[in-house]
C-alpha cells in the first residue's frame, strides 16, 4: 500500500509552522519544470551532514555471505531454515522499479519497525529476535498468511485499493464493511476497518473476510485472531502517534505462524513506508476548508521523475538530483524522530555499509 502523498502547490507559497515543537518552513515553489520541494527543519546539523556523506554509501543491493537470498521491493530476505534474516536497504522504488537510493531509509525504517514490535508485544508477539545492526533484523521465520491487513482509520487515498477511490465510485460495500452515503474524501470514519488485499506478487487486490475463508486463504479462527489482532495494534498506534501530534491514518500488517504455531506479526510496523501519517494540529481546520491534510510530503521524488520521463516505459530513468535525494532522507529521519520519539542515530559512516554489515553479522554469529 502507499502512503498518501501530497500534491504539489501550482503557485510559490512559503509556509512557517511549528509542528511538535519543531520548526517546519515548507516551501512549494513550483514552475513547469520543477515540482514543489518542501524543504523540512528540525533535523539536527551532524544529521544533515552524516546524510550527505552517506549518500555515496547507500544499501542498495545486498550479497551477504549467507544462504537463500530474495529480494523483495525494499527488504532481501535470507533463510536460515528457522530464521530469516531481514536486510532492509536503502532503495526508493516507485512505478515498479527502482528511482533511488536514500540514506539511512533502511536504518530509519527497520529501527522505526522494531520500536513498534516491542511497543505492541502485549497485543501480539512479533517474530523479531534480534537487530544485529542498525539495518538488520532476525526474525523467527513465520508461514506468511497470503493476506495483507490493511487497517484505516480515514475515508482517503487515491490507488486502485484505495477506500475513497471504491467509496467515490459510487460502492457502500468494501471488503466486507458498510459505509453511509454522504461521506467526504479525508473523513474520518465512525469506526476503524480492516479492508484486506490478497498477497498477490505484482498487485493486491481487495478481499474480504468470507472470501478469505471461503477460498482457504485462512481459517475462521486464525482470521477471527489476526484481525482482532490487527484492530487493537492499530488503535494503540493511533493513541501513540496522537501523543506526538499525529494521527495514524491507515497501515498494513502482515501476520505468520511460527514453528509451533504461534501467530506473529512479521515484516514491518506502521512505519513510514506501510503508514500514512498526518499533521493533527491543521487537521480540523483544513479538513473544513476542503483542504488536503499535511503530512510529511514523501511525493515529491515520483512528481519529479514523471515530470522528465515516462518512468513506466524508459528503459533508462535519469539520476535523481542529489537535493532531493538528501531532502527525502531527511524526512526519513525526521519521521523516525517524531513517530518513536528516539533520537536517530548516525552509524558508523567509515566502512562500506556492506562491510559493516557482514562484520555485524559476524560479531552475532550469523555468518
Ligand atoms: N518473519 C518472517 N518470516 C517469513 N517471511 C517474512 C518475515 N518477515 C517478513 N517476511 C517476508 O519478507 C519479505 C520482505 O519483502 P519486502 O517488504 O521488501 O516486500 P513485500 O513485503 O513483498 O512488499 P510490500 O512490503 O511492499 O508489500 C515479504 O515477502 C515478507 O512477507
Ligand atoms: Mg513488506
């Protein structure tokens, strides 16, 4: 699923506000040729500088000295039989392929994952063990239900899957919840639902509950946990992120069963790349005044390649400007910050990130 991305400003505005504390000066400025860049503060200076250095220094692609290696859109996966090893790297893929890397994206959104798999171990464990390194998890390797839990909280988003895009298309039904006529885009709605997608290798479509069983994808029992599950991780995300003035709009969850059986949450978190955050603060305002809410604006990268290219069809895309690039990975961090309330921390930036990879590995015995 995508995180809502906002649209770009088709005029120059400048922006001043004070979000949590922090100070945020969005610029939108955009002309024919450039799309809005909102450049956010509120990232400490050896940060900003720790992502430039690190820029020549992404994790792109992994070939660790460890078996059973698959790659996935953002994680390379390897299986050791009862565990797995989860790499998160640094790519930025959109369109189905792959636009960038960004600095520390891995790092910000393993470690913003683990955050929340200890946060909501009292609801349901994860199959997290260990991370042993900042962009490293090891996981009990869990037999995956072929369903996506998508929880929300809002009517919005803009993709195929999308609530809005269903409930403006005139249908009251999705996915097995009913909803009112009358409904506007960025509502939100009078109780939280899970709307799940089957697992499906190139696109998710939409399901529901009786379906799930009545095609075998689950048992009733295992759906009546996991969904239930499901439910109660989303409100406790919602009353978390409410404290750091923002509201959890929708995620995904993916859920598996362990050697013994043992129903686990895998994979991610309400991270930034599962999740859709706004600002609560302008919320209510904006929302009455027909405006689109804020988030931390992630778009900007998509906007700015489908301005130059035709990014489904060019065999060969043209290399992201370094601006915009270190711009994205500041909003990483900055989300990482706001969203688990830790301060992020600079890795080691002298090795290769490969190499510190492997040597982390191997101080935890895995390779
Ligand atoms: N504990 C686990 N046991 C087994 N498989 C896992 C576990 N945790 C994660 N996975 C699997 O590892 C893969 C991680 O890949 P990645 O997150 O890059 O892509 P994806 O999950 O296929 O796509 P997306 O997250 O964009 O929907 C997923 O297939 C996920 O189901
Ligand atoms: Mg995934």
């Amino acid at each position: 699923m995508q995180s809502l991305m906002k649209q770009p400003a088709c005029s120059v505005q400048a922006r001043v506000g004070t979000t949590n504390g922090r100070r945020v000066l969005a610029v939108h400025a955009q002309a024919a040729s450039s799309p809005a860049i909102e450049s956010i503060s509120g990232v400490r200076p050896e940060v900003v500088e720790a992502i430039a250095t690190a820029r020549h220094n992404c994790l792109t692609a992994t070939n660790l000295p460890l078996p059973n290696r698959r790659q996935g859109k953002v994680r390379d996966t390897y299986d050791l039989g009862e565990r797995v090893v989860i790499v998160t790297t640094d790519r930025q893929s959109a369109f189905d392929r792959l636009l960038a890397s960004v600095p520390f994206k891995g790092q910000v959104l393993n470690q913003t994952a683990a955050w929340w798999f200890q946060q909501t171990a009292h609801i349901i464990p994860s199959a997290l063990l260990s991370l042993p390194d900042p962009n490293v998890a090891v996981m009990q390797k869990c037999k995956v239900f072929p369903v996506e839990f998508v929880c929300r909280g809002f009517m919005t988003g803009s993709t195929d899957t999308s609530l809005w895009t269903h409930y403006k298309a005139g249908a009251r039904q999705y996915c097995g919840n009913s909803f009112p006529d009358g409904m506007r885009k960025n509502d939100r709605l009078a109780a939280n639902v899970i709307t799940p997608t089957t697992k499906a290798e190139d696109h998710d479509v939409p399901i529901s509950p009786k379906e799930i069983v009545e095609e075998g994808l689950m048992t009733q029992e295992d759906w009546d946990t996991v969904s239930a599950a499901a439910l109660k991780i989303f409100a406790f995300g919602q009353a978390e992120a409410a404290k750091r003035g923002l509201l959890l709009v929708d995620t995904k969850y993916e859920f598996g069963k362990d050697a013994e059986g043992n129903i686990r949450i895998i994979d991610e978190v309400h991270t930034p790349d599962s999740s859709r955050y706004w600002l609560a603060d302008t919320y209510a305002a904006r929302h009455a005044a027909g405006l689109e809410p804020e988030n931390i604006d992630k778009e900007f990268l998509r906007l700015w390649f489908r301005q130059r290219c035709d990014p489904y069809k060019d065999a060969v895309l043209p290399e992201a400007p370094a601006e915009l690039v270190c711009e994205l990975s500041k909003r990483y961090v900055y989300l990482y910050e706001r969203i688990t309330g830790q301060v992020f921390q600079v890795p080691d930036l002298d090795k290769a990130i490969n190499d510190r990879i492997v040597a982390n590995l191997q101080k935890a015995g895995l390779c």
